[in-house]
C-alpha cells in the first residue's frame, strides 16, 4: 500500500485501521482470536497504522492491540490516547489532562501496548481545566524520555492546536471526517497546510451508514452500541439519508468499486496529508476497504460526488449531544 506522511516526517500507510470497533463502540466487542486475526490481517496487506484509545473499552482494545501486534511491533506505527477520567468501575466519568494522569495513563497503555514507546500519543479531548501549554510540556518530556514518538490532538480548536503546536509540534490531529461530515475542511484544512499537519480522518465510513451495509430498517438500540444516540442514525433521519448510499451505490457499480470504497478513495483525494483510519471487524469488510488505496477517482468523479452530497439535505446532527459538546471548537 502507498504510504503517506502525516507532519514531521511520520510515515504510515495511505490507510490505517482503526481498531476502536473490535472492542467498543458500535456493538458487542469482537471474539479475541477473530479480532487478533483482522488486526494481522491488514498487516499482512501493508497497514502500517492502527488506531486505539485508552478509553476503548476501557483498557480491552489497547490489550487487544497490544496482543496482535506484539509478534509485528517494528513494522507498525501505533496511535493511542489519553484525557478521559475513568473511575474504578471502567466509566468515562469526565476529562482528565492533568500532567501527572498523563505520565500514569502511558506507563499503563505501554504496559497494555507490550510495548516501550507509543508513535504517536493524541489527547483524546481538549480537557478545559488544564492548559493546553502543560499538556503538550508534558508529551514533549515524554518524547523526550523516548516514550512517546510524536504529538496528536483529537477535535481540538485552531486556537488550542496553535498554541499546543508552540510548545511541542504536532504531527497529526484526529477529526471526525467523512463525505457526511465536513467540518474540518473548513475549520482545520488551513491549519493543517501551514503548520505541516497530518489529519487523520476517524469515522470515515460514517459509522458504518456509507458502505451500504446498513440497510433501510435496521435499528440501532443495542446499548453497547453509539449510534443509538446518533440523530443521524435515528430510523427518520436513516430513510432521508438513504439518498447518499443510492448515490454511491450507483457510482460503485459503475466504477466496479464499492461504496465503502469510494468513500474512503474520495477522502484520500482531498489532501496527501489525510489518512482515514475506517473500522473493519470482519475480513470481508477489510479486505472491501483496502484497495481504496489505488482507487484513482477522476476531477470529474470527484466533483460529482460534491455536487451530489451538496445537493442532499442530510438529516440529524453527527453526534449525540454529549459527545459533541466535548469536541473544542
Ligand atoms: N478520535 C476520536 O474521537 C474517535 C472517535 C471515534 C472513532 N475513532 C477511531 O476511528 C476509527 C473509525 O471510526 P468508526 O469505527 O467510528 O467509524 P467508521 O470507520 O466510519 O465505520 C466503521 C463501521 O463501518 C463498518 N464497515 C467498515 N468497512 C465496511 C465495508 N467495507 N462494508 C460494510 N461495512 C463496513 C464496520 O463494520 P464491521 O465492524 O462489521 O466490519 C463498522 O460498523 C475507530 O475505530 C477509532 O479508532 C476516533
């Protein structure tokens, strides 16, 4: 696979995996030896990038990252993140950036991670009631000490990355980014260019709603999985939205793609600096993915594709409220 450099020189797969949805987050968490396998598997076929978190579970999908990519660890680059406050029973009680929470939440994901340093260590959220100044101080020592490799924001402001980039330079931000949900190009994409930062794109399938796989009168009500909260993703707001998958469904067919394919091709085609890190827990879905990589999209392709999602009025916020409201803008 085409390999991308994200800022300061870090190299990763024009793809990563992100391998939140293994554990957490969109339904019951994957059989270990399933997931180790999907995990291996997009080694074998040159992902080079892999996406985790401490709050993933919390804690099983760094284990489980850790696990899989043990035996493969000078091959990889490996993202992880800290900034959530979890209490003893493993719930996300509030945010935590606090510099000594910091020092204690990487020594236990290099532990989880069986490994001596993370390449690239994000804060999860922007945490109000801490600098940002101490926070990048703080990952600038832990590079320093050769822990940490390089510096990640996720949904953080301009104002907050440029006066983190000052103290510590950032290499990538993380930023909800897809074909349906476009903020970033307005807000980030300038910050991005001048300052020589890598975005990478989380939820670059839309959750799943723009490979097609989601058909028209599935409910999400399972407790363990996001979307339930997602106004997006409400069974209203479902059937408008329909009108995007039709679109990229018809594009696949004539493309021999997929849609999934074609959503992961068109964020490619948006900057060299972006990679998408889609969630794939099953091989068939992985295997669907990959050749997104040397999917060449056409000016013209590209622009029907603007021109048909800008002509779609597209029903319910991203995100549940909660959520949202946590994101720095
Ligand atoms: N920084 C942040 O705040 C943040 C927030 C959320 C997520 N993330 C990261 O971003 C990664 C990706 O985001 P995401 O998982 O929320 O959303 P996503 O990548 O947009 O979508 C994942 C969903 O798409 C399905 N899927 C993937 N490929 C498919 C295909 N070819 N055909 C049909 N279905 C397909 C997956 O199904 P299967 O599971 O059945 O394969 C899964 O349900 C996460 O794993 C995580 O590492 C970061």
């Amino acid at each position: 696979m085409d390999k991308r450099i994200l800022g300061n020189g870090l190299e990763v797969s024009a793809m990563g995996l992100g391998c939140m949805g293994l554990s957490f987050g969109l339904g019951p968490a994957t059989g270990r030896e399933e997931a180790i396998q999907v995990i291996r598997r997009a080694v074998w076929r040159g992902v080079t990038f892999f996406d985790t978190a401490e709050g993933y579970g919390p804690y099983t999908n760094e284990e489980l990252v850790g696990a899989a990519l043990q035996p493969l660890r000078d091959q990889v680059v490996i993202g992880t993140k800290f900034g959530f406050d979890i209490n003893d029973q493993g719930e996300t009680v509030g945010l935590n950036s606090r510099p000594a929470h910091i020092r204690a939440v990487v020594h236990a994901s290099l532990r989880r991670l069986r490994t001596d340093h993370i390449d690239l260590l994000y804060q999860h959220r922007v945490d109000p009631a801490v600098p940002i100044e101490d926070v990048a101080g703080t990952v600038r020592d832990l590079i320093a000490e050769g822990k940490v490799r390089h510096f990640g924001l996720s949904e953080a402001s301009v104002r907050t990355i440029r006066r983190a980039h000052a103290v510590q330079p950032v290499t990538a931000i993380q930023d909800h980014y897809s074909l349906w949900m476009r903020e970033p190009e307005q807000t980030k994409f300038a910050l991005c260019e001048e300052l020589g930062i890598g975005l990478v794109a989380w939820g670059p399938l839309g959750q799943g709603f723009l490979t097609g796989k989601i058909t028209r009168g599935m409910r999400f009500d399972d407790p363990a999985d996001l979307r339930r909260d997602f106004p997006r993703f409400t069974p209203q707001a479902l059937a408008a939205n329909f009108k995007l998958v039709d679109f990229l469904s018809g594009m696949a067919v004539r493309k021999g793609a997929s849609p999934a394919r074609i959503a992961l091709a068109w964020l490619l085609a948006q900057k060299p600096w972006i990679v998408p890190i889609p969630g794939a827990t099953r091989l068939e879905h992985l295997d669907d993915n990959l050749p997104a990589a040397e999917l060449a999209l056409s000016a013209s392709d590209l622009r029907e594709i603007d021109q048909a999602f800008a002509a779609i009025d597209i029903q319910g916020a991203p995100l549940s409220a909660g959520l949202d409201a946590a994101i720095d803008r």
